[in-house]
C-alpha cells in the first residue's frame, strides 16, 4: 500500500527534526543528563514537527543504546514502538477525546506501571480541544504524575490553554521552518526517489506550503503525480492554480498605466484558464508585498526568495509607484481577500478591487485639492475675484402695507310679534 511522503519521510531522530535546533538541542540534552522533566507543551503552526518529535523523544528516553541522546532505532524497544507493538507510548487525540470521562479514564490507567520500557508515555495533540471540566481534571495528575510517567501535549492554538495547564509543562515553541530548509529537505527526498526536478519548481512548492515540511511534502507528492518525467516549473503552476510572475506582473503595469480595460480582460483569462480567483488575489497580495520589501530595503534578496532576474524585475515595477501607493493596494487586496473567501461571486470581489486600485491616483488627487484649500483657509488669505463688485451701504427698502379688509355689514330685519293668543309656527320666531 502507498504511503505518502510526508509519512515515508517523518524524521527519526532528533537530528532530522528541521529548523528547530533550539528545542532538539535541549531536549538532547536533558536525555544525556538524565534531566527529564514530567510534562512537556510543544506548540507552534502546523507541520512544524511537533509529533515528530513527542515520537523522536518517547523512543529516545526508552531506548536502550542512545546515540548521543538520540534514539539508535535498532533496538528491540525502538523498533516496538516504531511498529506499534509496544503499548506504553500511548498517542491520544484530544478532539475527539476531550471529555472529563476520558480524562477520568486516563488517570485510571497511568497508574499502572509500562509493561516493557521505563517510561510510560502520553502523547496528547490538539490538547486545547479539551473542556475546561477535562482540564481541571488533568491538573493533579500533571503537577504530581507517577515517577514512570511522562506527557507531551502538542497544540497550535497555546493561548486557548489555561495558565494552570501552561505553569506545570516545560513549553518549547516551534517555529515556521525557512523556505530555504523546505527546498533543501524535497530536493534529497527527490534525488532518493530519482524524480528530476526544476529547483524553481521546489521553490515555488516551499513558498506556498507556509512554513510546514507537510503541507510542502503533500503538495510534493500531488505534483510528482502529475506526469511521469522531469517536474518542471510550469507544471507545478497548473497543479497549484498559481498565477505566472509573468501574468501578475502585466497585471501591475495595466493598474499603474490606468489601463483598467486591459486589467479586467487579463483577470477574465486567467479565470478562463481555470486559475482559482482566492489564490490569485493572494498571489497578488504577494506580489504587492514584494514590490513593498525591494521599494523599502536594501537587500531585498535576504529577504524576497527568488531568482536575482526577478527581483530586479520587481525594482524596476516599485519605481513606477511611491509607497503609499503600495501600502493603500495591499490594504484594498487584503479586505478583497477576506470578502472573497464567503462570496458566492469571487471573480465580482476582485474586479472591485482592482477597479479601486486603479482610482487610487484620482482620490488622491481630490485629497490633495483639499488640503491645499484648507493651507489656504488656515493662513486667512484668500484670493477673491478681481470683477466681482459688491454695493455696500445700500440697503432695499421693503414697502410694507397694511391692508385692511372690510367685512360687509348685514342688516337684520326686525318683526313685531303680536300676541293674539295663538301658538307661534317656528318659521314665524326665525
């Protein structure tokens, strides 16, 4: 059955562990000193290592001929736990197992001495998927566990954990591995497996994978299956729906020459070569902050990584542009991509956005009319027309009239009522 790289390739020992010396170093350390501490708290981003190494370290303080507090992962107990034999490295996932009954169920067990090796081992990841009733649970037994006990919590979320949790571990935090460590580490795994490769091509996987050996080594294993022979550039571009520098940069120079016609109809063929419009507007996004590293630094290549050509390419692009520019387009982009992502109409969200660009110039304009004319009316000196002439002391005079309206006058006639003795009719009173 095929296993995926990402598992062929897992590091066995502490020296494979890449870009994170500052935590392998200690840890050996501690192993040839017989300094072992009771709880441990790995954190960091995803596919840094953090696994890897609770596993590294639970065959290393087992194992019975360490190499310079290393594991030699030939013995019987190396190879035991390696295969799964052995059951007293015990590996828990705290997303599905984070009630206070699992918990209770846990401290039921860790009583127990191990069976085979001298430490009993808890490996428990995502340990802040936990309930706050499993945490206070866990509390007594991670300040005063058995002496033939160890845990190892992996996390990447730390500051979800309660500060009770964090004062009774010895917290290691792993850092994003380079891109450079990534592109070095695919190379020998494709020199092993004997699958020629473009090193632009590694590059381009190791940027995209975000500092984690696994997200890079998957998209390694997707790309290699693309077609069999040399894994080339453009290539790897299709496999990951990225957009060529090429295009973006054609982009760029229609937005900076207003061209905004020419801008909308190269958006609409990269859409209509099947490109995801989410990971082009972060493509984007990366090639406006490059344009910002080489307009603001003086060795951009330390920090931009890519070929010499396209760097210059870029410092030629940043010339045409000032940095307000840059950083007013990067904020328009980063609120497109945050929109982007829940819109049931991406390809609408990046229009807007370069339509926006495009008439960042045109606002700035009106803004820059409007603090003159504030200058002007803040000094008090402001400049009136020369054939404007006014009257003054020339006042209209409103005639007013009173105009009295008569009423007219109604006479009423009176009739003499005799009395004779008969009833009055009503018309005869009126």
């Amino acid at each position: 059955m095929y296993q995926a790289l990402y598992r062929q390739y897992r590091p066995k020992t502490f020296d494979e562990v890449l870009g994170q010396e500052h935590i392998t170093t200690t840890i050996k350390n501690q192993i040839k000193n017989n300094n072992i501490g009771h709880a441990y708290l790995f954190s960091g981003t995803k596919g840094t290592g953090k696994t890897s190494t609770a596993k590294i370290f639970s065959r290393a303080v087992n194992c019975l001929n360490p190499i310079d507090g290393n594991p030699c992962n030939q013995c019987e107990i190396c190879k035991g736990i390696l295969d799964e034999s052995i059951m007293d490295v015990i590996e828990m996932d705290a997303a599905s197992n984070r009630r206070i009954d699992d918990i209770r169920e846990l401290k039921d067990k860790v009583i127990y001495p191990p069976s085979r090796t001298k430490y009993k081992i808890y490996i428990i990841d995502e340990v802040h998927m936990l309930t706050t009733e499993a945490f206070n649970a866990l509390l007594k037994t991670l300040e005063e566990p058995p002496k033939h006990l160890i845990f190892i919590l992996a996390t990447t979320e730390a500051e979800k954990l309660p500060q009770t949790i964090l004062s009774r571990c010895q917290k290691y935090d792993f850092k994003r591995i380079k891109s450079t460590d990534i592109t070095k580490n695919m190379g020998n795994i494709c020199k092993e497996l004997k699958i020629p490769v473009e090193e632009r091509a590694l590059k381009l996987i190791a940027r995209n994978s975000d500092g984690s050996m696994r997200d890079a080594l998957s998209l390694l294993d997707q790309c290699i299956s693309y077609k069999e022979g040399e894994l080339k550039y453009e290539d790897t571009l299709d496999i990951l729906g990225i957009a060529n520098t090429d295009i973006l940069f054609k982009l760029v120079d229609n937005i900076i020459d207003r061209e905004l016609e020419k801008a909308l109809f190269n958006i609409d063929d990269i859409i209509q070569n099947g490109k995801d419009i989410n990971q082009f507007i972060k493509d984007l996004i990366y090639h406006f902050r490059n344009l910002l590293i080489v307009k603001t630094s003086h060795n951009p290549m330390e920090i931009i990584d890519m070929e010499g050509e396209t760097i210059e390419r870029y410092r030629e692009q940043s010339k045409k542009m000032s940095i307000d520019y840059i950083l007013n387009s990067l904020d328009i982009l980063n609120e497109s991509e945050n929109q982007a992502k829940w819109a049931t109409q991406p390809r609408i969200i990046l229009e807007m956005a370069i339509i926006k660009i495009v008439k960042i110039e045109e606002n700035k304009d009106l803004e820059e009319r409007v603090k003159e004319l504030e200058k002007i009316i803040s000094s008090g000196k402001i400049p009136v027309a020369q054939n404007f002439e006014t009257k003054a002391n020339v006042k209209p005079t409103i005639s007013k009239t009173k105009k009295t309206i008569e009423k007219p006058k109604v006479e009423i006639e009176t009739k003499a009522i005799i009395d004779d003795g008969k009833e009055l009719s009503i018309k005869t009173i009126l």
